[in-house]
C-alpha cells in the first residue's frame, strides 16, 4: 500500500494544501444523540490501514451509511467532515437545504473505528476535483476527513508500518461543526468562487496531458494484533501487546504477553521485521507463529481477514 514520493511540479504544487481554502466553521454544540454515540469504543484501539498517495497525502478507506469503501484524506486542517457530492449520492447523504452540515447515520473505518450521527459536509471542494481529474494522487479521492474526527483520536503514525494506530479518546470536540444555515452561491467571497473554478479547468486540461493510472490495491490480510520489543542485544524479545477483540489474532487465542520467537519459521526480533513478512500476506492467507507463553512453546496459526 506504498508509493515511492512524487516528482513535485508547479500543477501538483498549487494542489496540494487542502485546509487553507476550506471554509472554518465554528462555534455550537455536538447533539446530545451525537456525544452518546461518541463513547460506545472509548480505550479501544485498533489498526488502521492507511495508503501514502503520489500527491504524499495520508489516505484511510471507510464505510459510510455501510455504503463504499471512499477513499479520505487524513487532513488535520479540515474543522471537519467532506464528502463528494458523488460519494454522499451513493452513501445516502442528502445535502441539508437549510443547514451548513447534514448527518450521517455511521462512518466505519477500515480497522474498526466506528463513530454515529456525525456532521458532515457535501460537496466537491475544487482541490479533490483538480487532482482526480488528472489522477495525480494515483486513486480517487472521495473526500476529507478532518479535525472533527481525527481530534476523537489519538493517532500513532509510523511511517515505516503500514497501519497507523487510533486509539479511541474519551473527548467530544465542541465549537468545530454547528448547524449554521447554508452558505448561499453569492455570499461566498469572489476569491473562493475564482478557486472553485480550478477543479474544471483542471478537468479541461486532463483531456490534453491524459490522466495518470490509478495505483492498483493489493489488499494485504489483517491479523489484529500489535507488538513491542523489550531488551538489548541477546536479551532482545518481541511481545505481543495488544489483542483486538473478535480479530483473527483473537480467534487463534494469541495473548498480550506472548514473546514471538518466528514467524513462518523465521526469527523475528522486532515489529519491522514482522511486518516485512505480513506485508506479503493477503486476507485469507494464514500465518505461523511461534510463541513463548510462561515457558511454555507452542504454535499459533491465524486466518489473517480483510477488514472490508
């Protein structure tokens, strides 16, 4: 799910920052119905596959309304949730007449995150537009995810895995999404509305330089569990640190504590290691383990999943 970095120039360039010319919403209160929601996974974590695009852009897929997978931007920028109008036609998201934001009824990140009855934005901000119709991050792009999800979070990137790390907070981000009445065509300031003409100029110029190919997705197979190393030189081991609840690693009955000594007959002594091997394993593969569990030797084999 790597890409090697994008040669930059001057098309990619203007594209690339997508939060400065989003529209900041502020002020009011999340629904009482909303905050509940919120909590239902508060102390879980779970492992996220992320995708790092052409354009170096960090990119989740979700479920929307059980519709999808869509492809969003991780975008710290964004105040909070946008989605194609193309996407949100195919989830089930009408665009609210009177509101700023309509409501989704879930969202469910590939890896398990899962938040209810959040806000979110319809429309097809002119960056998005731009860069699909070119295809410079190498796959569509559906939307933006932004602080109002992201700030629920607490979020380990690592750059040399290929899964981020979202551990669910027990926080509810107020005074980011409101239910302000919807910005008419002629208030949006000229600037904006000169901006937005980009997105079809870029799809005018795609019929002359052509669009790049979309990056082709080898799914790779979810075990559901994480690993930290502990000691020094020989006294090096790699234990076993996190179980997911109902996930592969969960059904073969690996626990937070094992000291893994191989995998696949191989000696593995920390997580870069490990995640070489399980970077070549798709859903429905299976994967050997051996573990050390109170002295004890044994074997564990998981049925590694796609989350989707």
């Amino acid at each position: 799910m790597r890409t090697d970095p994008v040669r930059t120039n001057s098309a990619r360039h203007m594209l690339m920052c997508f939060a400065a010319m989003l529209p900041c919403v502020v002020a009011g209160n999340l629904d009482a119905i909303e905050a509940e929601a919120a909590k239902t996974q508060v102390g879980m974590s779970f492992e996220v596959p992320y995708f790092l695009t052409q354009t170096n852009h960090f990119v989740v897929r979700a479920l929307i309304n059980g519709q999808g997978p869509f492809h969003l931007v991780v975008d710290t920028g964004a105040p909070g949730l946008f989605l194609s109008k193309e996407a949100a036609k195919k989830a089930g998201v009408k665009p609210s007449e009177k509101a700023y934001y309509s409501v989704m009824d879930e969202i469910r990140l590939e890896g398990g995150p899962r938040l209810e009855k959040l806000k979110i934005r319809v429309e097809d901000p002119f960056q998005l537009v731009g860069m699909n119709a070119l295809g410079l991050p190498g796959m569509k792009l559906d939307g933006l995810m932004g602080f109002s999800v992201l700030a629920r979070y607490r979020i380990t990137l690592d750059p040399t895995h290929h899964r981020m790390i979202w551990t669910r907070l027990d926080f509810d981000p107020v005074g980011v999404v409101d239910d302000k009445p919807a910005i008419r065509r002629e208030d949006i300031p000229v600037q904006l509305q000169a901006m937005e003409m980009l997105g079809p100029a870029m799809k005018f110029a795609s019929l002359f330089v052509g669009k790049q190919p979309e990056t082709r997705r080898l799914p790779q197979g979810f075990a559901g569990f994480g690993v930290k190393t502990e000691g020094d030189g020989d006294a090096r081991k790699l234990l076993v640190d996190t179980v997911w609840p109902e996930s592969p690693a969960a059904v073969a009955k690996l626990e937070p504590g094992d000291v893994i000594a191989k995998c696949e007959g191989k000696e593995v002594h920390d997580a870069a290691e490990l995640s070489e091997i399980l970077a070549k394993k798709a859903p429905g593969q299976k994967v050997r383990l051996e573990i050390r569990r109170k002295e004890a030797e044994r074997t564990v084999e998981i049925e590694l999943q796609e989350r989707f």
